[in-house]
C-alpha cells in the first residue's frame, strides 16, 4: 500500500508474540524480531478489525498483510473470502464516505494471474509501484481519473468508477457494491492502456 503517517510501530514483547503465531509466513517466509517490522492501522469501514503490515529487508520489497478482528488473525493471501469472512465478522460498515478507499482496499488485496488490482488516481500512483520512467507515466497522465462514486443503484449498491492498473495493462472500470456485504462486481471494463512497456519502448526511440 501506500505510504502514510497512520501506520503505528508494534514493538517488543508484543512483536515478538505476534511474530511467534505467524512464523513462517506462508510456510516460507520467516521473521525475526530484530529485522521484521509489523505495523498496523485502523480502517474506515471496520469499527474493531485493523490492518496488519509485515515487512523484512530479507524478502526483497515483498510485504505481507494481516486483518485483525479481537484476536483472530485472517491472511490476506490474494483471494476475496478472507475479506468477506472479516466483512461479515466485523462487520464492515460502508457509506458513501468510505465507499471509495474500501473499492482501492478490496482491489489491492484481490489477485488475479497477474497480481494485484492496483486503483491508480494519478501518475504518483503509477511511480510506487514501479517499473515505470517519467516520461512513460506522463504519456498516459490524461488516461488516469480519480476514482469516483457515481451514485446508489435501485439495490442499495454503491455505483463507482476508476482507473485500474493489472500488470502491464490500464483500463477503465465500473463496479458495483454490496454496501451491507462488501461484495463488489466489476460491470464494465474497458481496456485504455494495452501495454505500458510498449509505451515507455515508444518515448525511448521518439525523436
């Protein structure tokens, strides 16, 4: 995710406690009070459950997330039913206000083949996540919108647009939201960028 000022430091005996039950993450990845930093932060849409960050300089940028909710712990592993298990323990609470940042939560930690399905709002978005020059990130900057709530459907849903990045690819998307579930549908599609590394070829051999 990100980077922002709301992550908070877990540090001492009650890191090395919650490393204790995670350890090795996946089965692979393994951590170590002196090099792991955990973090978590509270979400808009969840009253109890938080968000976990684990993170070590021996994974190669590799970060690894966590939903907490009164002490049971759900690995954010790439699919959809640990959200929906939490949305429906916590449970996720979700209005017009936090509709969006649910929309760029629930589509970072849900994989396809080809990663994460990352809401970029400008080009700074496209810069974190790397991979991209300058040059490339400003060709396609009149391609990227905020994404935006359009309005309630006849079933209660939240109606929202945005602009996705999967992979090398950005496209154009509608969804709808289960706003007492957190369910989300993508309705529309439309792809506007087919492959940013053919982009960024292009600006390298323009005169």
């Amino acid at each position: 995710m990100n980077e922002d000022n709301n992550w908070n430091a877990v540090t001492g005996d009650e890191l090395a406690g919650f490393l204790e039950q995670i350890n090795p993450i996946d089965g692979k990845y393994r951590t170590s009070p002196p090099s792991t930093q955990v973090a978590w932060r509270t979400l808009p849409f969840y009253e109890n459950a938080a968000l976990i960050r684990v993170k070590d300089p021996s994974w190669v940028s590799q970060e690894h997330y966590y939903l907490t909710d009164q002490g049971s712990l759900f690995r954010l592993n790439g699919t959809s039913p640990p959200i929906h298990e939490v949305n429906s323990k916590a449970p996720v609470k979700l209005n017009e206000g936090n509709a969006i940042e649910y929309l760029r939560f629930f589509c970072l930690f849900t994989h396809g083949d080809e990663g994460a399905f990352h809401v970029i709002e400008s080009t700074k978005d496209l810069n974190f996540l790397g991979g991209l020059d300058e040059s490339t990130c400003n060709a396609v900057d009149s391609l990227i919108h905020p994404a935006v709530l359009e309005g309630i459907d006849e079933k209660g849903q939240f109606l929202c647009n945005a602009t996705i990045r999967y992979g090398s690819q950005i496209y154009r998307a509608s969804f709808a939201m289960d706003s007492k579930r957190g369910i989300i549908e993508m309705l529309e599609c439309e792809p506007i960028v087919v492959d940013l590394q053919l982009v960024q070829k292009k600006q390298e051999i323009a005169p």
